[in-house]
C-alpha cells in the first residue's frame, strides 16, 4: 500500500509540472471590439465509421459531401467553423466548405456561404490536424439549426467523427462530388447521427460572453438508450437537444445571464486512460488542450466523468481517478479556468460495463465523498444526489433513468441542470 502512495504522489507530482506548460491561448477580441466564443462543439472520437448509434451503416467511401447540422447555443453576426481530421492517419482533402441556416431535413433556409481558409476555398488537413476557417459573415441565432457542408475529395473513407453526436446529418452518395451549395434535398439521401468532420463553431458576439465548458463521458454527451442493453439509442431524443448541457444554457438563457455552453461530452470516455475502444476517445487527461482549453471564451468547466473508469472494463481505482482530477483541476485552474466538479450517478442495477461488480459502486461513493469534501475547485454540483432513487441511493430515481439503468432520461438530464448553482457560473 505504501509503495502504491508513493507511485501515485509522484505521477501527481509529474503531471502537475506538466499541467503549467504552455498550452493554446484562447482567441482575443477582434479588431472593431467584437468577441469570438464557442457556441457549439463536437469531441472528436475516432475514424471506424461503421455505424451510427441507431446501428445504421455509414457509407462513406469517396468523392463526396457532408452535411452535418449543428444546433448553436449562442448567435452572433459572423461564424468561423473547425474541421477536424484528429483521428486519420492520412490526410483530407476538402474541396469545398459552406455554412448556412438549415431548414428541415438536408434543406436550407438561406442561400450557402463559402468558408474559406487563408483566403482559399480547398484545404488539405493534415493526419491528426485540425483547420479553423475565416470568420465569414453569417447571422446566426441561438437555437438556430445550422448546416455546414464539407465536399471531401478522393479518399472520405475514415473521416474523424463524433460517435454520438444524437443529431441527424446528412450526406450524399459515394461520388456525386461538391454538392456543397445545392438547396436540393435529393442530393443528400443518405443520414446518420453521427458528426463527420465538423468539431466546433464559433460566433462574432458584440459583447464578451464567457463559454462554460461542459467535460463528460455520454452522460455529458446526452446519450439516452432504447432499452436494458444500452444499443441502440432511444429515437425520441434526437435532434431534441435534451442533452444536460442544452437544460443548463436554456436555464441560463432564462435568468439572462451571457454565457454559452459548449459541450465536450464523449460517450464511454474515461479520466485516466483511453476509450476501451476508439470510439470513446482519447482519455479527458489527454484531451483538455484540444476539447477545452482551444474553446474561445472558456472561462468555467464542469467536469463529470469517471463512472467508465470504473466499470469499461473495471480496474482502475478511487484514488488513480482522484489523481486524474487532480491533474484536470490543476492543468485548467493554471490558464485562470474555474473547474466545478459533480458526483459520479448511481448505476448499481445496470447490466453492462460491470456497474453490478462488488467493488464499483463502493468505489464510486469513495469518490463521490472525495469530490463533496475537496477544496481544490470552485464549486461541486451534486448530481448523484439529485438524481438517485431515495429508496436506494445506488441507483437512478426510476423518474429520472433511461431504460439502460446507467444513462438517465431527458427528466433526468434536465434535473442535473437544475442542480447546477448558476450564481457559481456569474
């Protein structure tokens, strides 16, 4: 046990020396005094492509265009759009890019935008690189559907994605070519709720509006299940934005308070090591520069992961995730972040990821006590108590759980938003 303490105080000690490195500086005000704040984001997670969480195939394969909706939490009057290829090995070629306010379905309701990148309509994006296009002039409203087309020349195999992105996009045929600025539903047949390539927009607002940076695993990334085996998702909750992290902004948008909530949620996703499979993305240890600390405008982060640790597969313990929430914690509060921090949901009856083993849900409460008790962050919101069953607190109220036992419901997610101090966010 002695020995275990002393590993773990110097992989605490290493990490923090490595917390204060230099890390990318968020954007600055633009020349005429405007600002630039994340208003909308997708983790990216990996590049199988196999399938959606409705199980649907995706076909992409060559020569063709995406068109991925994306429901912004904040408007502005000017939109620059990050496309990712974080996760291929090779590069991708991007024809051709637009943004414009999306009706239904693949259909639009304005005339498309060309994005643009240093001046350029194509852009090569490196393996493991990212691309941030120039601002373009674009009103945008909060809670107004936008579509962006990204044409991908060649090879679209093996795009990065966001698995569960609980959102339909839409794409065209193995090669049909740019159809990047047709207004004609028919050129895109094919759909998925997966995020192809699309990780974040920002929007040009006239005031400075600081980003709430919302960390997670699916329960962040508001994945619902149709029933007790987890796959496939429950229907009725896409394009719902009835993730945790849209309660919060709508309750922040109701008690008029200037901030956007941008969501960092991955399904599956762990503290302290790398999804179980690819799809779950990178370890948030290892994620932060990208996921939070490049979000323009972030100024708090609320972190609620740690259950995937515990049971995808079991093995790792309370005090290796302590060691990476301590990292987290003090890697942002050294870019002058707020980190709040919530209590680990109950799960105790789920069938999957071993939530039912002896030693996870004791595991969890040392956690959790852990988390109610520390002082290192801002603020914790106690999302286990809002949401367990008063009859038996290792589990979800039967109100507030998906059918799963481990995801909560819509009620459920709206409840944690609820337990979220909006004073600790002014």
């Amino acid at each position: 046990m002695a020995a275990r303490t002393r590993l773990l105080t110097a992989v605490v000690a290493v990490l923090t020396c490595l917390a204060v490195m230099p890390a990318a500086a968020n954007a600055e005000p633009a020349a005429d005094g405007r600002h630039w704040v994340g208003s909308w984001m997708a983790a990216p997670t990996d590049a199988l492509n196999g399938a959606d969480a409705n199980l649907m195939p995706i076909l992409n394969i060559a020569d063709q265009t995406f068109r991925v909706i994306v429901t912004p939490h904040k408007g502005g009057d000017q939109v620059k759009v990050r496309l990712t290829n974080a996760a291929r090995p090779i590069p991708l070629d991007v024809g051709a890019a637009t943004a414009a306010i999306a009706g239904s379905g693949a259909s639009l309701k304005s005339a498309t935008v060309p994005l643009t990148f240093r001046g350029k309509r194509s852009v090569t994006i490196p393996a493991g690189g990212d691309v941030l296009s120039d601002p373009v002039a674009l009103e945008v409203k909060a809670w107004q559907r936008l579509a962006v087309s990204v044409n991908v020349r060649g090879l679209a195999a093996f795009v990065t994605q966001h698995m569960n992105g609980n959102a339909t996009s839409y794409y065209s045929v193995p090669g049909s070519g740019d159809r990047t600025a047709s207004r004609n539903t028919g050129d895109f047949p094919l759909s998925t709720t997966v995020v192809p390539i699309v990780n974040r927009v920002d929007v040009r607002t006239a005031a400075p509006t600081p980003a709430v940076v919302t960390l997670g695993d699916s329960i962040t990334d508001g994945y619902v299940s149709s029933n007790y085996i987890v796959v496939p998702q429950a229907r009725g909750v896409v394009d719902r934005n009835a993730r945790y992290p849209d309660f919060l902004q709508r309750r922040l948008d109701a008690a008029g308070a200037n901030r956007s909530v941008v969501n960092a949620g991955i399904s599956g996703n762990r503290v302290i090591a790398d999804g179980f499979v690819p799809m779950f993305g990178d370890a948030a240890t290892r994620r932060l520069r990208r996921d939070v600390l490049e979000v323009p405008g972030v100024k708090d982060v609320i972190i609620l992961e740690g259950i995937n640790d515990l049971g995808v597969p079991i093995g790792a313990n309370a005090d290796q995730v302590i060691a990476g929430y301590k990292f987290i914690i003090t890697r942002l509060k050294a870019r002058g972040i707020r980190v709040h921090i919530a209590t680990i949901l109950p799960a105790a009856d789920a069938l999957f990821d071993g939530y039912t083993a002896p030693l996870a849900n004791p595991t969890r409460q040392v956690i959790n006590r852990w988390i109610r008790t520390q002082k290192l962050t801002y603020s914790v919101f106690d999302f286990d108590k809002a949401v367990r069953d008063p009859r038996n607190p290792n589990i979800l109220a039967p109100k507030y759980s998906g059918p799963d036992r481990l995801h909560p419901s819509p009620a459920g997610y709206r409840k944690m938003a609820e337990t979220v101090d909006l004073t600790k966010l002014s």
